[in-house]
C-alpha cells in the first residue's frame, strides 16, 4: 500500500462526524451561493476578484514589491468591497430564508392564471402594454407598499381596466400576492444600461430587474410587438398561447393542480 493511502486511510478515519457535518454545511452554502450568482454580472466580478488574488499571490511570490502592496492594500478591505459589490445578491440570498409561498387552492388558482392569461392576449391583440408580477417565496411587500393598493378578486376585466392607457394606473406592474391583485402602479427596480441590451423597453428592463433581485415570475405584454413574455431570473421566455402561458404559470407558481380548460376556452 502505497504512502499516500496509508496517509488517506489515517486522515479519514480521524475525522469526527462533526467534521462530515461541518464540510456538508460549508460546501452546500458554497453551492447556493454559486447557483445564486451563476450567469450574473456578480459571477463576473467574482472571477476578477479571484484574478486579483491571484495577482497578489504572484507579487508575493516573486517580490514584486509595489505590486504587492498595492494589492494587500487592496484585499485589507475585501470584506467591504464585497459587501458593495454582490449587495443585491447577499439581499436576495437572505431574503429566501424567509419564504412566502403563493398559497391558493386548485381551483381558485386555475381560475386567476385562466384570467390572467386571457388579458394578457387580449392585449397582447390590441398592443396595450402590462407588466405583471406574481410574488412567489420571496415577498414584494416593498414594491406593493409604493404602488396603489387595491386587494381585489383578479379579472380579466380589472386587468384590461388597469392597463388601458386612458387610465392613471397603467403606468408601473401589476403585482399578484396569495391570488389576489395586491396593488397597480408599482415601480419595479431597473437594472443599469449596459446589463440589458438596449432593444429591450422600460417593461421588459424592469421584469428583469424585479426577477434578479427576487424570485418571482413576471408578465410582459409588449405594445410595440404585441408579444407576451414570461420572465424568471433575467431570462425573457415567449409565450405563443394562452393555454401554454396558463400551464407554464401553474407549473411555476408550484401548484399540483390538474389544467383544466376556463370557460373563455372551451366555448
């Protein structure tokens, strides 16, 4: 047996169960954190933060002695450039361990993603523009608190109501907590111009922007494209119907009901 497994054998086998636990612990919170931030400008930073590192270990190595303490001076405050730099995801991080689930029973469900999902096309048909937020596990009390409460049974009608632009409540998101049309008029928060392509409108921009800082699933109806859209952490995704815009929805809200067709469907 060869020196390095005998030095293994030894090393696992003086490892208390409280070490297993304490490297479970630390490795499944490197993992979230790594989920959390994959495909984000945050990675990006992250991996020239690492350069940066690198760069000081370099300096060390070979002496290089401006270099270097230009960088110690650097990293001695690393623990504050990290809190400014990754603040919006250590914000989201920590909003999840506080979950607020979208809680509605079947068929209640059903019947306000049926009413949404008609609205949204009869719109999407007239190129009325809306922007429609469902709040998930991650609560937007912060953004229903800015915008125009209203606490009111969701219809289709009240959403074409809502959205048209002869009205004052068009302008902002539409926001949907626990099945009921929480609030219009909510300003939703905007990610910086050089993060999203410039061919993407003021709707789209703030779809994103909500969907990076949380976890919840907005609707965009576009006026320009009469185009609807889901978003869900950044990503834009097109709808082609209302029956998949209602599905897609239902699977997103994690509901385990049974689709079965609204009334406006099956005539």
């Amino acid at each position: 047996m060869s020196e390095w497994m005998i030095w293994a054998i030894d090393f696992f086998h003086g490892m208390r169960w409280q070490d297993w636990v304490d490297i479970l612990v630390v490795a499944t919170i490197i993992y979230q954190a790594i989920r959390l931030i994959r495909g984000t400008r945050s990675m990006q930073m992250l991996l020239g933060l690492a350069v940066v590192f690198g760069a000081y270990l370099f300096s060390n190595a070979f002496q290089l002695l401006t270099l270097n303490w230009i960088l110690n001076n650097f990293l001695t405050y690393i623990i504050l450039i990290l809190v400014i730099l990754f603040q919006a995801d250590i914000r989201r991080a920590l909003t999840q361990v506080v979950r607020n689930p979208f809680v509605r029973t079947s068929p209640e469900l059903l019947s306000v993603l049926g009413e949404v999902s008609r609205a949204a096309f009869i719109m999407a048909e007239k190129k009325t523009g809306a922007l429609i937020a469902f709040e998930r596990e991650i609560g937007l009390k912060n953004y229903i608190e800015v915008g125009r409460a209203l606490d009111a049974k969701v219809s289709a009608e009240l959403l074409l109501s809502i959205f048209n632009t002869a009205t004052p409540l068009h302008d902002g998101a539409v926001v949907i907590q626990g099945g009921r049309l929480a609030a219009a008029a909510c300003f939703l928060p905007l990610p910086s111009e050089h993060e999203v392509s410039g061919h993407y409108g003021t709707r789209h921009r703030a779809a994103i922007g909500l969907t990076r800082e949380t976890d919840a699933v907005v609707l965009v109806v576009s006026e320009e494209r009469g185009r609807v859209s889901l978003v869900l952490d950044g990503k834009i995704s097109p709808v082609p119907s209302q029956t998949e815009l209602r599905d897609r929805l239902r699977s997103l809200l994690h509901t385990a009901a049974t689709a079965a067709p609204t009334p406006e469907e099956a005539s």
